[in-house]
C-alpha cells in the first residue's frame, strides 16, 4: 500500500524515466517525421498547451498585496536571472578543461538561464512557514520575466546552435509562449469563480504534456548513432548539480541574513528558495524552441531534468532546519525588539506535521 501511495506521489518522476526508457526502446516513433509528429503536436501543440495551462493557472489578481517589498524582489529577479548564469559562466570556463561531456557542460549554463518555477519554491517556502506572498509574487513574476530574458540568455552565452534564425525563434516563442499565456490569463477573468471552486489539477496536466516532449526528445537522440553520454560525465554532473544547489541556498542565506540586509526570517526562507530554484515546465519548452533540430538537444536537457528532482529533494530535507532556523531567529527578533513580519504560517506547520511527523 505505502508502495502505491509513494509511486502516486512521485508518478512524475517515474514518468520521467519510463518516457526515457521508452524513447531508448522505440525512439522511431517519436522521431520528427515519425507517427507522433512531434515536429507539430510537440513544437506547437503540447508547447502552447503548458503556457495556456500556466495563463489559466497565474493567480495575478493576488501579487498586487506583494508588490510593496520592492528590495526583496529586486534581490531574487536579479539573483536567479542575472547573478546565477553569470556564476554558472564563470564556473563552467573552469570545467570547460576537464574531460567532462561538453553538451552536458553546455546544459548547466542553460539551468542557470532558467527562470523560477511556479509551484516548489512557494510549497516549500509555505511548508517552512516563510513569506508565501513574496515566494507567490517572485513566482509568477519570473516565470513572465522569463518568457523575454531566458531566450535572450540562452542567446547570450550559448547561441542558438541550430539552423533556425532568431526571427524565427522569436516569433514561435510568440507565437506558443506568450499569445496562450494571454489567453490564459483572459480566460481565467472569465472563469475564475469556476475555477476556485472546481480546482482543476493544472500541475498534473502539464506534468503529463511535458512528459511527451521529453519522450521525443530523447526519441530524436536515440535515433541518432553519433551521440554517447558516459557515465563518469552523468555522475559527475549530478555531483556538481548537488553542489551548485547547496551553494547557491548558503549564499542567499548569508546576504538575506546580514545586519543591514533589511530582510525578515520569513523573507530569508521565500529567498533561498526563489532564487535556487529553476523551472522544468517553462525550461523545457524554450529549449525545444531555441535549440530546434539540435542533434544534441537531449543531451543539453539532461541537467535541467536532474535539477528539477535534485532542487525538490534538497528542499525538502532542509525544511526542518530551515524551520528551526527560521522560528529561533523570530523569537529572538522579539525579545530584542527587532523587526520581524510574517510569523509562524499554520499551514506550513500542518504540512511538516504531515510531512515528517513533527
């Protein structure tokens, strides 16, 4: 019973590797030309079909209350989509010696032009008891801020690689990005009473619409005899991912926690995990975009597709001490008289009550 609870909870992950294991299978069906089409019902179908869900699903009516903590904004915006690829940069011209697969190097440096996503970052900032609204607002605002900077930063340090102009992948980022997230967004006026009441699982259907994009795009790399990921690469790849994390979650601790920073505990927990976090559902589309026809595109993926479990995974097994953290501080912040905001958020100590039986 516990085994079906947990292959329930985790049915993403699972579809991740079976997508894969699939693809390695019977890639000649999800080749471009092959049965699927993915050259039509992937590259423009399930692409408009992810950012129409997310139009339908952005609760902008809520971020205006969020809107006044301008610094702490400004600080996440410039930290995950600025300070990190630029890190990441710097970083890889390190690893650009060692005999680490390039494609996968390539792959990071497109993790860290990735924008926050909508969901982890905010459930987990809830589950810590953190500033839910400035975790909602940096959320959103990001995955809009992405949809125009994360191209252009894919552009900046990677290129596009790929036989299609820029015009061309403008106007299909256009075209299957922001039109249906417009839509969305009109609909939901329309509809949003329905929409509270019902609370359609949008999570669950561009999870599954995503899976099918990542089954062709391994499809394509299968099928192609030229292309070999070895081991040591992978492994170190993930090693570094894990690293990166750590180190980028420590850094925003360190400034958000200075004496002059100007930020609350509970502010601190909605930074650490809105600038660490990066978006699969945004990330994986734009890169089947920007990098079109790309016989490595699979392989650019791969880091993107390891960061998503690894950045929820790390999350979670820090929420308890970053809870502790969090409330010692607030408590020590009101015996001094500090300024302090946001106290203890009930529904995220329900969660962990849930979560880890405290």
């Amino acid at each position: 019973m516990r085994l079906l609870e947990r292959m329930r909870k985790d049915w993403f992950m699972i579809g991740i590797v079976l997508a894969i294991a699939g693809a390695k299978l019977e890639p000649s069906i999800g080749v471009n030309g092959g049965p699927l089409k993915p050259e039509i019902t992937v590259s423009y179908i399930a692409v408009a079909t992810i950012f129409f869900n997310s139009g339908l699903s952005l609760k902008t009516e809520e971020l205006t209350s969020a809107l006044v903590h301008l610094k702490l904004h400004l600080f996440i915006q410039i930290f995950t989509l600025a300070f990190f690829p630029a890190t990441i940069w710097l970083f890889l011209q390190l690893l650009s010696i060692t005999p680490i697969n390039e494609w996968l190097l390539k792959g990071l440096q497109t993790v860290g032009c990735m924008p926050p996503p909508v969901s982890s970052a905010v459930i987990l900032t809830k589950a810590v008891g953190g500033n839910e609204a400035a975790a909602i607002f940096n959320s959103a605002f990001g995955s809009f801020l992405g949809i125009v900077i994360t191209p252009l930063l894919l552009l900046l340090f990677l290129g596009s690689s790929s036989s299609v102009p820029f015009t061309s992948i403008f106007s299909q980022l256009f075209m299957t990005v922001v039109v249906p997230l417009i839509i969305g967004q009109i609909v939901r006026r329309y509809i949003k009473d329905w929409l509270e009441r019902k609370k359609p699982p949008f999570g669950a259907i561009s999870s599954s619409v995503l899976l099918m994009i990542i089954y062709t795009t391994f499809c394509d790399t299968f099928s192609n005899p030229n292309i070999d990921l070895d081991k040591f690469s992978l492994v170190l790849i993930l090693f570094i991912i894990f690293s990166i994390q750590l180190s980028f979650m420590l850094l925003t601790f360190i400034f958000s926690t200075r004496n002059n920073s100007g930020f609350t505990p509970a502010d601190t927990v909605a930074i650490i995990f809105c600038s660490t976090h990066k978006s699969l559902t945004l990330g994986i589309p734009m890169l089947k975009i920007v990098f079109a026809g790309h016989e490595h595109l699979s392989l650019i993926s791969v880091p993107l597709l390891i960061y998503h479990p690894a950045q929820i995974l790390l999350g979670s097994v820090l929420v308890p001490t970053i809870k502790s953290w969090m409330v010692s501080r607030q408590k020590k912040l009101l015996q001094t008289g500090g300024p302090l905001a946001n106290l203890n958020n009930p529904e995220g100590l329900e969660y962990l009550s849930i979560k880890f039986g405290h």
